[in-house]
C-alpha cells in the first residue's frame, strides 16, 4: 500500500503524512528530506548551487548512505537527521538544487529504495505524478497561502522571510520542467486550511475504506454484469481507469436508460448516481433505488441538496456518476457539457473519469416495447482533473474555464466511441 501525499510548502503535508502512517501502521517517507540533504551537505562543502555535475556527485555520495530507520525516521551516515537541514537557507537552497533534472534523476531512485516493500506514506511534490505514479492512493494537499505562512511562522519561531521563503520556493517547485508541484491527475485535492490535521487524515482514512456496498447492490449488480457481458457481449476498454481507492467522478455520455447500470457493471465498488426525484416518489421505490445507490435531484432548477449529496459522497470516498451532458440525449453527439457537472468537479477536488458508451442507445429503440440485444462498447479514459477550489466564491469565469476545459477533455474519448 502506497499512499502519496503532495502539495506545496505549509500545506500540512508532514504533519498529515506522519500521522497518518501511525494509524495505518505503514512506513513514513519524507523525500523533502532527502533533497534538503543534498542541499545541507552542498552548503557545507561549498557546492556551487547551479554547479550540476558537482550536485549530482554530492547527491550520489551523500544518498547512498540515507537509510529509513524505525519505519519513519531517516538516517545519515548511521545518524538520525536532525533540524539542520530545516532551516529558510537550507529551504532556499534545496529548492534551488532540486529543480536540476539531472539531480533528481539520481535522487528519485534512491527514494523509492527507501520505501520498504510493505509500503508507506510517501510525502513530497512529485511522488503522485513521478516518484510512484502507480500509488493506491494521491491526495494532494493544498491551503491559501496566509494559513501556509502562518504555519510556517510557528515552525520557525519568527516570520523573517517567510513569505518570500514560501512564494519563491513554491513557484520555482511548480514551474521547474521535470518533478514540477502539481496534483497527478488521478489525485485527490484537499484544502487544509480550516481543516485540523486530523480531520485531514480522518479523511484520507475514509478515502481508503469507503463504506462498502450494500448487499442487494453487490447482488443486483453482479447479475447486471452477468447479463450485460452474456447478452450484449460487453466489451470494455481502459476499466483499470477507474480508481481502486479515493474517490471520482464517473462522466459517461447519456444515450440511454440502461446507461447506469452498464456504467455500474464495471466495478465492484459502488457508483452513486443521481435520479429524477419523480421516481423517489413511492415509498418503495425510494427504498430500492436508494439501496441501488441512486439519489434525488430535481431538475430543471439547480438542486442544492442533490449537489451537497454529491460532494459529501466525493469526500467519503464514493464513486459518483454524473453526465456530463446533464440529460439523456438520444440521436445527439457529445457536445455541451453542464456547468453544474464542472461545478462538482471543481468544489469536490474529485478526479473525472470519462466513459465513453456506445451500443446502448439501440437497447430501447422508440416505440418498440422490448429490448433490442446489441453490443455494448465501453472506453473508459484516463483520469484527469479540473482547476480545484474546494472553498470561497467560484467566480463565474473560472466556472465558464473548468467547464470548457472538461468539455474538451470528454470530446476526445466520447467522439472516438460515438459513430459520426
Ligand atoms: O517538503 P519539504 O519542504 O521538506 O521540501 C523541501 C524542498 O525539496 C521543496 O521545496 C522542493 O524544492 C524539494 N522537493 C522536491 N520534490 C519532492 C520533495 C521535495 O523537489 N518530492
């Protein structure tokens, strides 16, 4: 079990991270330390900081000697290693070295020899999307820059040059060519800054071990796909897309009525999906579509409880199915998607797994009473995420952007499953 853990300077990472470790019982990896390291030791040699070939030997001399001791401590030369290597110059400078490509091609190697085979929490900046892509689980953290420099105040005791030490360090982390700061695609974002650590890692833990499904889901589903691979010879591409932990936004194209339950074929987990609040109506009928994980939304009208349904399920850990078009539209290609879908998006910090159906529309041809047996085709495309603001007003251009953006990105798996 890897878990990776991001985000900038002050975010909560170590606190977050190492707590987390002691309650899962897995290892605790701050490759921070390992860059600080080097920098440390170049400071103390006289190391020009923009001296590459002179770094990269001090990198390589200096990490073949880090151990991981007790599951969470890192060692030098058989030592503990202690503040000195915390300090703003030490910061600087490690910011400094670490933006060489060429150094952290020789760090990145030594900190995945310190993960044990067990697994770890792995704190850093780029563990998500280059240290350990295939993590079981990305969370990357995040807080408005006051809460980070306020923390990062504490830590050191005195707010001299904290705020240049935190705005420089973080842009240059973000901006350098190889291992930049930034969420994978598949990560899920988290904003600390009213968050105690905790509830954070409260959170995260939740995010791992989402409630499972009920019984009459697991059953009713796996008949479903039964069914759905048997009759319509479901083909499926991409399925290792959708995440086994954390939670996601599935978005498939809407052509018909069955397109829930083929979207809920493809995984064991539980997917939750909204609909119409006509059909929650009759006692027994809310009872049933409930436990098959269906919620109301009225329509027609933005629906606060439905979209708060939504986001509290996302930061549960939960599978949530949203279309992207808001509405089934038979006979249609895909070509707007909602702003509501992109607001969820953008406030749950979810990724977006497009899903790409095609076949289902010919299942129930209009004005014929039984189904039509057809193949089904699904592609399941890679994850990818909309700018996050999990708190505070979303200006409406920034709602327009993300929306735009997710339309783009959908467009390319649905018009490569969709005929023209
Ligand atoms: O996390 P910490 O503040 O200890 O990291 C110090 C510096 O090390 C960061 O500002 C960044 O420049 C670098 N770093 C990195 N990649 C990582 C971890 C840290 O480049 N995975």
């Amino acid at each position: 079990m890897i878990i990776a853990i991001d985000g900038p300077a002050g975010s909560g990472k170590s606190t977050v991270a190492k707590l987390l470790a002691q309650k899962l019982g897995l290892a605790y990896v701050d490759t921070g330390a390992t860059y600080r390291l080097v920098a440390w030791r170049a400071l103390q040699n006289g190391t020009p900081l923009d001296s590459v070939d002179a770094l990269r030997t001090v990198a390589a001399e200096t990490l073949r000697n880090v151990e991981l001791r007790d599951g969470a401590n890192l060692t030098f030369d058989g030592s503990v290693i202690g503040p000195e290597i915390r300090t703003p110059e030490v910061s600087e400078a490690t910011s400094i070295v670490s933006a060489h490509p060429e150094v952290r091609s020789v760090v990145v190697p030594e900190q995945r020899r310190l993960v044990p085979a067990a697994g770890a929490v792995v704190e850093g900046r780029d563990i998500g999307t280059v240290v350990w892509p295939d993590a079981d689980l990305k969370v990357y953290l995040d807080a408005s820059a006051e809460v980070r420099m306020s923390r990062r105040t504490d830590q050191h005791g005195s707010s001299d040059g904290i705020a240049r030490e935190v705005t420089e360090r973080d842009e240059r982390d973000a901006r350098r060519p190889v291992g930049a700061m930034r969420p994978a695609d598949d990560a899920m974002l988290i904003d600390t800054s009213s968050v105690p650590a905790e509830d954070v890692v409260a959170r995260i833990v939740k995010l791992l071990h989402p409630a499972p499904p009920g019984r009459l889901y697991a059953v009713l589903r796996a008949i479903l796909a039964f069914l759905l691979r048997t009759l319509f010879r479901l083909e499926v591409e991409g399925v290792e897309n959708i995440p086994k932990h954390g939670s996601a936004i599935l978005a498939p194209n809407h052509r018909s009525l069955i397109d829930h339950f083929v979207v809920a074929a493809l995984t064991k987990r539980q997917v939750w999906f909204m609909g119409k609040a006509e059909l929650f109506k009759s006692r027994m009928g809310a009872r049933l579509l409930t436990a098959l994980g269906a919620f109301p939304v009225k329509r027609g009208r933005p629906d606060r409880a439905s979209l708060q349904r939504c986001l509290e399920l996302l930061r549960d850990g939960q599978l949530v199915g949203i279309y992207p078009e808001g509405t089934r539209r038979p006979d249609s290609r895909f070509e707007e998607v909602e702003e509501g879908f992109a607001y969820i998006a953008v406030r749950s910090g979810a990724p977006i797994v497009p899903i790409g159906l095609s076949g289902t529309q010919a299942v129930f041809p209009t004005g014929k009473k039984l189904p039509r047996i057809v193949k089904i085709r699904v592609v399941v495309g890679k994850p990818f995420r909309l700018i996050a603001q999990t708190s505070g007003v979303l200006p409406r251009t920034k709602l327009k952007e993300a929306t735009a953006h997710a339309q783009e990105r959908l467009s390319v798996v649905m018009n490569a499953v969709e005929p023209l």
